[in-house]
C-alpha cells in the first residue's frame, strides 16, 4: 500500500498541474488567450436536516384547484449554496469566454446579475464549473426552500370549495401582491437585504432565482395521494418572495412567460456545489 501513495500524488499532481493549465489559457478565434479570471465564491454550507415542503406545480381534485399537498423531505447530507447570488462581473466573464449570452439586464459589478433565462443559468452553471474544476449545477426547489429556512414563502391559500375556479387566482393574486405591495423592483447591491438564519444572503429578496424543478400537473386523490401527474420541463420553478413558475427561454418575468402566479421582478441565479471531484479522489486514498 505504502508503495502506490507516491505514484497516486504524482497523479494527483499531474491532474492539478493540469488542470492549471486549462484555466490559464483559452482558444478563441483560433488564437489563444488569457482565460477570465475567476473571483473567489463564497459558500454557506447547509447541514442535514429535514423540513415539511410543499410540493411545486399544479393540483386539481375533483377537477378542481386546490391546494398542493405537503411532504416531509430529509437531506441525509448537507450541500454547499453560494453565500451571494451570482453577481453582473461574475456572468460578464462567461460572456467573455464565450459560453454565455449577455444578460438583458443593465447590472455590473457586484450587483446580481438579472435578465437571464433558465438557459443562461445553465450555461454559466456548466462554464463555471469547467473554470472552477469544481461541480457546480441549479439548486432543486426542494434544496433552494431548505436553504431558504424562514423566508420560504409557503403558496398555500387554505380556501373552501365554492365551486368558482376564478376565486383561487384572486386569492393568489391578492396574496402574492399584498407581499409585494411596498416592493422596489429595481436590483440592489450584494448584501443588502441580509441574511437568512442560515447565512445566505439576499435570498427571497427581489430577485428570483432559477431552480432545475419541472413545473408539475397533477390530479390528486381524495386522501391528497397523487393519483397523475403530467411533468413540463419547459417551464421551471423559480424561488423568491413566493414561488413562481417560468418558460426556460424567458428572461424578464414581466414581460410573459409566467405559467402560475404572480410575475417575478427579476430574474437570476445562485448555484450549489456538489462534492468536488478531487475530494472524492483524496477521500479513496
């Protein structure tokens, strides 16, 4: 055993020098350039635990809206979450490398970058995790709601059955607008609505952030078990001061593409790690 651990670090360092390599030097055009720097990324990590989640999307019984059931879900194991939303300078550098389209937001800097579809997300998760060596996706809802802690917002109505369809969308539309009713839409720097009792910051302020959840119709039964349920990939739950649910290709909520609820006012990303790729090497030694 004892002669196969300097063999192995000689791997270890060739992967590492490696993978220096990569992050320093960048094709473009057919010329090489200098690859775009990364700024440190600070991570809150969420320790295991478990809380009553209400599930995304859609539920009829009886062919009739009615509130989504809950579920208790358990994390066995924490997860990293970035401490910041993904900020302006962050996703100017995927743009530069290439790997992304520029965001319709006006942002720079360290304010959080806004204007960006499901799309976008995805393509600056995949860039970033390429220049960082390290894995980095969208959070689910599920794992956005936990670590969002006490300023999940939960989108039930708890209303009777009075027969009339249009009395839950104005009930939603009233309690999604009654949170928002002294709401400034305008994106404002890193920091400045606080952190959460888990130290992440700027969570279910007043931008939304993409997830990797499918929006969901179901039909329950009548002891609130899904009896069918109907998944769309091209539209995905986005987290904020409530929960909304948009079209992958749009970039600004207000302008249309909201399947449920009430518009968000900005659109924009915060990721999660999962175990880096190197810890899982060094932990099989």
């Amino acid at each position: 055993m004892k002669a196969r651990v300097p063999a192995t670090i000689a791997v270890i360092a060739a992967a590492l020098a490696a993978a220096a390599s990569g992050l320093s030097i960048a094709q473009h055009s057919g010329r090489a350039r200098t690859a775009a720097r990364l700024a440190p990324i600070e991570t809150v990590t969420i320790l295991p635990g478990a809380f009553t989640f209400r599930l995304p999307g859609e539920y009829l019984r009886n062919g009739k809206p009615v509130d989504a059931p809950t579920r208790t879900v358990s994390f066995q194991a924490g997860f990293d979450v970035m401490k910041y939303q993904v900020t302006a300078g962050d996703y100017a550098r995927c743009v530069v490398d290439g790997a992304c389209e520029a965001a319709d937001g006006n942002a720079a800097g360290d304010m959080p970058v806004t204007g960006v579809s499901y799309r976008d997300a995805e393509a600056y998760a995949a860039w970033f995790s390429g220049r960082s060596g390290e894995s980095w996706r969208l959070p689910t809802d599920e794992e956005w709601s936990f670590a969002a802690a006490e300023r999940l917002h939960d989108d039930a109505l708890g209303l009777a059955d009075d027969g009339n369809p249009a009395t839950r969308w104005l009930a939603r539309y009233r309690s999604e607008a009654a949170g928002q009713a002294e709401r400034d839409p305008q994106p404002k720097p890193r920091g400045h609505f606080g952190a959460n009792s888990r130290g992440v910051f700027d969570i279910a302020g007043n931008v939304w952030e993409w997830t990797s959840t499918c929006y969901v119709n179901a039909t329950l039964a009548p002891n609130a078990a899904v009896e069918r349920s109907v998944e769309n990939c091209g539209v995905r739950v986005v987290d904020g001061r409530h929960r909304g649910y948009m079209s992958t290709f749009i970039r600004d909520g207000r302008s249309g593409g909201c399947a449920a609820g009430l518009a968000p006012d900005n659109l924009g990303i915060r990721l999660v790690r999962d175990e880096p790729a190197l810890v899982a090497l060094l932990g099989w030694l």
